[in-house]
C-alpha cells in the first residue's frame, strides 16, 4: 500500500514537474519571439536613421548651392548695373557726335546754296573731255582687236580641228596604210603608199616602205632571195587581205627597203609623206606615233614626242622617237602627231645586256625620210617624193571646188 502511494505521489510530481516545464517552454518561446519583433523594429529604426541622414545631406546640398547662386546673383547685378551705367556714357557720347555732323551738314548745305551753278561749269568740262578722250582709245583698242581676230580665225579654226581628233581620220592616216610582213619565224611592219595611177590609166600601183632587215629575214626563210614578200592588210572592221609583194630596191646601210604589191587594185589606205619642208621643221619635242605590228599583232599606234634628230649608229644618221615600241614594229611607219603625215620608217630598237638582252621599249631609232628621199632618188624612183609646189597647187584647186 505504502508502495502504491509513493509511486501515486512519484507520478503526481513528476506530471506536476511536466506541467511547469510546458509552461516555461512556451514562456521562453514567447519571449525570443517578442526579442525577434524587437529586432525588426530596431532594424527598421536603423534604415529610417539612414533615409533621414541621406535627406539631410541632400537638403545641404540643395541650400549651398542656393547659397552659390545667391552669391553670383549679387556678382551679375553688380555686373549690370556698371555696364548700364557705361552704356549711358557711350550714348551721352553718340548724341553728341550726331549732334556736330547734324551741325557741319547744315554748313556745308548752306555753302552749297550760296554757289552759283556757273563756277561749277568749268570742272565737268573738263572731265567730259578727258572722259571722251580715254573712250576714243579704248574704241580704238577693241577695233584692232577686232581686226586681229578676224585675221586669225583661220588658224583658231585649224587649233580647233587639232583638238577634236577625229578617229576615223586617225585610223586611215595610221593604221590604214601600216601592213605587216611574215615569213616561217619573222615578223615585220611596212607602211603603204598613196596608190599611184598606171601611166596608161589601166590600173593601179601600189608601193611600200619597210626595213631592209624585216624583207633580208623573211626571204632567208624561205631560202628565196628574189622571192615573194607575204604581206597582210587591215580594213577598219579587223578584216585582213593578204598580197604578195615583190622586192624593188634595197640598201643595207640605210636599212631601207622598197616593194610593190602584185595588184592592180587601188589600196583605199595610203601614206600621206610629209615633204622635205615639213620634214626640215622637225625638231626635237616633236610629238609622234609610231604604227605597227609587235609581236605579230594586229596594228598597234603609240604615243611619243623625237628625242633626238641627230642619232649616229654605225655612221648613219637616226632619229630617235620616246614612243613605245617593240620587236616586230620595224619597218612600220613614225607619223606626225598632228599632221598625220608619215616622217620616217621604223628600225631598230635599243637592247640591254649581252647574254639575255632585254627590249628598251622608249628608245627606238628611225631612218627619217629626207635620207629615205635621197636614196629614192640615187634608185631611180623620185617619183614617190612630194613635191611642195604640187601640194600647194592641190590644195588651191580643193578650195576652188568647194
């Protein structure tokens, strides 16, 4: 029994003891509970601080610079108040200058008023006079102008047509009368001459001028000294007609060679030759083309200007031209760039270098024709050179018909 009841009494005691321990469990829960919320108000009191620290700072900020320009307001008044007080004294000032010009000009109306018109009379006369005077020679001067213009105008007209290059003209005069001569690994220029009628009317004869060492190579190819010379001639449409010419005369000094097509037909391009007097006012600078076909091409014209009219090379005289040139152009034609007519016949070329020679393109030597004429007529073909009368009395009749 007593056993009983100290286990009875163990029991109430410990649920006594469990009963307390709850209690103070949620005592203690209850109080980190009000420490937390005391926390989030602390926290939230620390972030006001800092907003109302951040405002403040701000507000100063604000009040200097409303301080600042407080400051420079008063500078800008002050500023405005010594220019206005200036610009008062420099108007005080320009009333008064307007004031004594205002005054001077009624002086100067009143003299002009108190002047009889007879003493200004004098004056404009004489400048009338003098005014005329400078008139008539000025007259004069535009008159002699006048004059001299009309006496030019031919010669302004001929510059004219020298600026407009009519190409179609260009093409005959150069590339029409330029032929190339071929045999099995040689390859040439020649340029053709005017066709020249037969003396009984029935057909045409047609010559060529060429290098003497273009025609030497061809026939050794073909192991035919007295042989034919094939030549090839070019229309403006690149069409190409082949002839066989026949070797008339030839000189290995001068390099010079002349042949005859085997046709009677008339050759519509031929060489205009520039006569003797032409030829003598040739100097250096001379612009020029040189026609003919490198490398076996088709008829090819470049551009240059006479660098020298008194070229030696093995005793004989040539003339050097600064157009471009290559193997194959020999024996084509060096013309006058402006009047088109043909001036000498092409050569030789300079090389460099004795092992591998190579081609100085700018450096080519040409027979000028005043040498080609005196061996034209030593052969007995002075025909062929123009003469200077005949020329001039063509071109008289032209006129005439038109």
């Amino acid at each position: 029994m007593r056993h009983f009841t100290l286990l009875l009494a163990l029991s109430l005691a410990t649920g006594a003891f469990g009963l307390r321990s709850v209690q103070f469990e949620d005592r203690l829960d209850g109080i980190e509970s009000q420490a937390h919320e005391d926390k989030c108000r602390i926290q939230a009191l620390q972030m006001r601080l800092v907003e109302a620290n951040t405002d403040a700072a701000r507000a100063g900020l604000v009040l200097a610079s409303l301080e600042r320009k407080h400051d420079e307001a008063v500078v800008v008044g002050h500023d405005l108040g010594v220019a206005n007080a200036s610009f008062k004294d420099e108007l005080s000032v320009a009333r008064r200058t307007i004031a004594t010009h205002e005054n001077k000009l009624r002086v100067f109306e009143m003299a002009v008023a108190s002047t009889r018109p007879e003493t200004w009379k004098q004056p404009f006369e004489s400048l009338q006079e003098a005014v005329d005077e400078k008139w008539d020679l000025f007259g004069g001067g535009v008159e002699r102008m006048h004059g001299l213009a009309l006496g030019n105008r031919d010669k302004l007209e001929q510059i004219d047509r020298k600026l407009d290059r009519d190409v179609e003209t260009m093409w005959r005069k150069l590339m029409g009368p330029t032929v190339q001569l071929t045999g099995e690994s040689t390859v040439g220029s020649g340029v053709l001459l005017e066709s020249r009628p037969l003396p009984d009317g029935d057909g045409y004869q047609n010559y060529l001028l060429t290098a003497w060492h273009v025609v030497r190579d061809i026939l050794a190819d073909a192991d035919a000294l007295d042989g034919p010379v094939p030549v090839t001639m070019y229309s403006p449409e690149g069409a190409k007609t082949h002839f066989q010419a026949e070797l008339l005369r030839f000189d290995p000094e001068l390099d010079t060679a002349l042949l005859i097509l085997d046709t009677p037909e008339r050759i519509p391009f031929g060489a205009t030759l520039a006569t003797r007097e032409e030829l003598d006012s040739i100097r250096i600078f001379s612009n020029i083309y040189a026609a003919g076909c490198p490398l076996g091409n088709d008829p090819i014209p470049t551009f240059g200007e006479l660098a020298d009219t008194r070229h030696i090379v093995d005793g004989e005289l040539y003339w050097m031209t600064s157009a471009p040139t290559y193997v194959g152009n020999s024996g084509g034609g060096i013309f006058d760039a402006e009047s088109f007519k043909l001036i000498g016949i092409f050569s030789k070329i300079y090389t460099h270098g004795n092992l591998r020679p190579t081609v100085v393109p700018h450096m080519g030597l040409s027979t000028p024709l005043t040498i080609v004429y005196d061996w034209l007529e030593t052969v007995g073909y002075s025909e062929l050179i123009p003469n200077e009368n005949a020329v001039v009395a063509t071109a008289a009749s032209a006129d005439r018909d038109e």
